[in-house]
C-alpha cells in the first residue's frame, strides 16, 4: 500500500514568492494533518482536516499560510509571500479517523526560502 | 492540559548496550492515548507503537519494548542490544479522546548508536 505522498521533496526559492507544498493522503484515511519541523520549534501541528473539512487551523502562524482540501486524496499547503523564516520540514500525514488514531507521516518537503 | 516531556535531550551509548528513552506525559483524561515515533538520519517519522490507557501491559518487539505505568505517567522506551541502525531521534506523543484531534510530540530524544 501507498504511503503519504508528499511533494516536492526539496523546495528552494526566494523571499516573497509563493510556495505550494502538496499531499496525497493514504487511500481510505478520513483525516489530515499539516506539520512544520524546525530545530529551534521541534515539531508543531499547522492545521488538520477531517473528511476534507478544516477542524482546527490556530497553529497556522498567519495570513501568509494557507491550507486547503478539495477532496478526499489532496491538499495543499501554501506560503505566500515566503520568508526566510519559513524555512523549515514539512510534513503531511494521514489517520484513518480523527483523534486518537494513529498518524502516518509522509517523507516531509524540505523548504529552503533565500 | 496535556503534555510530554522527554527530558534526555541527547544519549550515545555504545553498540550493543540496552538503553531506555524516558516519556513522562500529563493529562486529566482517563482516556488516551500514547506513541512512539522514530525520525533517522533521512528525515521521515516513522511509527513504532500506540497504546491506549487501559492497557498497562508492557510490549516487546523485538529489540524494542515499552513500559507504560500509569502511577508515574510515564512510557518508556528501551532498545535492547542496540545498534547503529536505531541511530535517530525517538518522539514520544499523547493524544486524549474526546477532547481535540490532537497528537501533542515531545521535544525528542536524539539516540547516538557509536560502533
């Protein structure tokens, strides 16, 4: 069985412009989540979604993040205007139901903004 | 509210030496739910184990096992006869049903296997 699919993998550009970070869940899966990884912040929880619906969206850092999820196998993350600071892990994952499931991570989308 | 702390920041220990990762979480909810992750060198997070709070029994798998009491909140982790390969860093997370669809991480526990 597939994974969480997570693209692109690396991801380099420059401040200010818009970045879109992509997220093909586990076939099945009724809810999902968006993380950022930083060294300084550790792991933190941006926004998950259950049945494509938003539930909970305050780790979102501000306007310039935004999150969607048209359908049941997609969602995306995206930065607009990117800064240096957003620099960081991504990671989507995936849980059959909400809550208390287990969550299975994909291989994360490095993000380097210059 | 609730919360994990994973006080070792960083552990070597040499091959083939046990060594035990501590978790200690805080809740008010008798009902939740505890995991084990493991992020290696390449970056991804991987799952090793989810408990529920009913269940105390300690689990084996392998080199791996987990010894959950609900006295101390703690659930710690110990490799037995380590090696490189369990070289990464090791989360701990609590997530309580009913509440919010929360997974809370700790901070982790960076695992140097040395050869």
């Amino acid at each position: 069985d597939a994974g969480v699919i997570q693209s692109p993998r690396h991801e380099v550009t420059e401040m200010g412009q818009e970045v879109t970070l992509r997220c093909k869940p586990i076939s099945g899966h009724n809810s999902l989540f968006w993380y950022r990884q930083t060294m300084m912040r550790g792991l933190e929880l941006l926004i998950y979604f259950n049945n494509n619906v938003p539930i909970d969206d305050s780790g979102m850092p501000e306007d310039r993040f935004s999150a969607k999820m048209p359908n049941a196998s997609f969602s995306t993350l995206k930065i607009q205007p990117s800064e240096p600071r957003d620099s960081a892990v991504y990671f989507c994952a995936s849980s059959r139901k909400q809550g208390t499931d287990t969550q299975y991570f994909g291989p994360g989308t490095r993000l380097t903004v210059l | 509210a609730q919360k994990v702390t994973q006080a070792q920041t960083e552990i070597s220990v040499v091959e083939k030496e046990d060594v035990t990762l501590d978790c200690v979480y805080e809740t008010r909810d008798t009902t939740y739910y505890l995991f084990w992750y493991k992020q290696p060198p390449s970056g991804e997070l991987v799952f090793l184990i989810r408990r529920n709070s009913f269940d105390e029994q300690n689990e084996i798998s392998g080199r791996y096992s987990w010894n959950f009491q609900k006295s101390t909140s703690s659930f710690n982790f110990t490799i037995t006869a380590s090696q490189v390969v369990d070289s990464a860093v090791y989360f701990c997370a609590l997530s309580e049903a009913g509440r919010d669809d929360k997974i809370i991480f700790g901070k982790g526990t960076r695992l140097h296997i040395l050869p």
